[in-house]
C-alpha cells in the first residue's frame, strides 16, 4: 500500500489481515513481525492449521522465522472454527518466540475472537468482516486486489486454458526461433544488451501500467526465459520497482505457455518475494516446480522461502554489487 493504515483494536488487526495477504485467510495461523516503538508491519506469514500433534514442532518453525527477519514483536493470529486447536497451537508458538515481544496472540473464527487472559468474555467478543473496513478501503485505493480465499489466489496463477492456450502456444512458437536465430548470430557477451533493446519498451511500458498485447507478452515470455535475460531483470529488481515487476510478472503469468512457463513464474515469484508477500510467492514458484521439477532458479527460490530469508537480504547484496 502507498497510504498507511493505523490498527487501533483486536477487530481492526482482524479486518486488516486481507491486505497483508491479497485474500482472507480461513483455517490459518498468521504471524506478523512489528518493529519500533509504534509496532509498524513488516514481514508476515500464513500457514495452514496443523494437526494438534504437529503444534510444537509448527511454532519452533513460526517463531525461527520472525527471528530471521529481524521481528522485534510479533501479532499471532488463528483464524478457525477450532478453537481449541487455535489455543494450543498459540501456546505452542509463545515459548519459541524468546526475546521477540507477543504484541498480540488473538484467535477468531468469521464473527467472534479470543483474547485468552483473565476474565475474557467466555462467548468472545463479536466483530465484523467489512469490504469496506478503512484498511481494505485504502488497500483497493491504491491498487490492492483483494481475493476472497486462498483459492482463488492459487488460481492467479493457474496454466492458461483452450482456446486461449493453444492461440499463445501457436505464438509462442513462431517467436522462440525468431530469438534462437538472433541468439546464435550475437556475441555472447552482447546478448543482454541485444535483448533489452528488443523488450526494453515492452519493459517499460509494462511497468508503467500500460496495456500489453499478445505479441509483446509473448516476445517479453520468450527474451526472459534466456538465463542471461532472467538474471538481468532480476538485478534490475529494486524495493522501489518490486510492486511494478509483480504486477507485470503476474500478467505474463496468467498468459504464459511452454516453454517459457519455468522463467515467467519464477520472476513473478522473486518479485512477490521482494514485495515481502510470501503468499504469491510461494504459489507461483510452486507452479514453477509443478511444470519444471528441476529449474535451478526455481528451487533456490522455494529455499530461500522456506528458509524465511528476508528480502533486505538480497537488497543489502544488490546495493554492494551495485
């Protein structure tokens, strides 16, 4: 988001959850790190409920990962019709947490929450889901789409379906030896260059927000599944211009086909990454994996995310490069 949301109460946190995720999260636990004395959001991260056994072993994972992005506080929130697994497995999670502050442990289901501390009402407290919540408000405002389950975020980046497919593949297929040729005619050390001059105003008007055709998708999908190509847009990856490249990787996403699947997803899952949404993340390289088992690019990416590396990180090693 571009304007910045105060949470003032537990309803407040629980309305907010959508615009930390693109979707409302059911049946998960989420953790968020603050920082600073105003506890300001930074990282965060959904999973799925385990089963009750599993709880222990769920918090030592929750907890090593807000240590490795630096949490100095931490918001727990199960979202479930179980409440009881909800307890335990916020239980489970606070003695991981060592020296990072429990900001909030809140458990709810769709209409009620749980503070468990003394005398807390034994019904819960009632609150409202709202589309139009100030948090979800301000998220749509600046450009924020908000999705109503998991599911539907999954289906962002679902493979490209007939009649749609097979006019992308054919496409697609008169484009790839067009870039062969003009690769086997260039040095090998001016193939970047070669390349950004054939996708640069593509480049640029994608991410400016500008429609793109087919052909220029297309084009954009074949240069970039080159290594050389791939890894120089990912150098060109900064804080600032995170949001631009997911919001374009999406597109080429959502209209990609083989063989330029592996490459387009794994952009739209480090530019997801940079943006510190996990969520996306982790669905797009997992369709990378799906249609690419061994895609290097790939598979450094899904460890770095189940590492809970932080993308300050890679910035960090970008601005010595630089």
């Amino acid at each position: 988001m571009t304007d910045t949301y105060t949470a003032h109460d537990v309803s407040d946190v629980l309305n907010a959850l959508p615009t930390l995720f693109g979707f409302r999260p059911y049946e998960s636990l989420v953790a968020v790190a603050t920082h600073g004395p105003r506890r300001r959001f930074g990282f965060r991260m959904r999973v799925d409920l385990p089963h009750p056994d599993d709880a222990d072993q769920l918090g030592r994972l929750v907890a090593g990962h807000l240590r490795h992005q630096g949490a100095e506080g931490a918001i727990l929130v199960a979202v479930t019709e179980q409440q009881d697994v909800a307890r335990e497995l916020l239980s489970a999670v606070r003695p991981h947490l060592a020296e990072i502050e429990l900001v909030l442990a809140v458990r709810a289901d769709k209409c009620r929450y749980w503070l468990d501390v003394p005398d807390f009402p034994e019904r819960g407290i009632a609150y409202e889901v709202s589309d139009h919540h100030l948090a979800i408000v301000k998220a749509v405002a600046a450009g924020q789409q908000i999705l109503p389950d998991r599911a539907a975020l999954v289906a962002r980046f679902a493979p490209v379906q007939d009649p749609r497919r097979a006019e992308l593949l054919r496409a697609t297929m008169a484009v790839v030896p067009q870039v062969i040729a003009v690769i086997a005619d260039s040095p090998d050390d001016g193939l970047v260059d070669l390349a950004f001059r054939a996708v640069e105003d593509i480049l640029d008007r994608g991410l400016s927000g500008l429609r793109l055709s087919d052909d220029d998708i297309v084009l954009l999908s074949v240069w970039v599944s080159t290594t050389e190509v791939r890894d120089a847009v990912v150098s060109l990856m900064t804080r600032d211009n995170a949001p631009a490249m997911l919001s374009l990787f999406t597109l080429l996403a959502q209209n990609v086909v083989p063989p330029c699947e592996p490459a387009v997803l794994t952009l739209a899952a480090f530019a997801a990454w940079l943006t510190g949404d996990g969520a996306q993340a982790l669905i797009a390289v997992e369709r990378a994996l799906d249609v690419a088992p061994d895609y290097g690019a790939a598979n450094t990416l899904i460890g770095i995310l189940e590492a809970g590396i932080a993308p300050e990180r890679w910035f960090a090693i970008a601005a010595e490069e630089r």
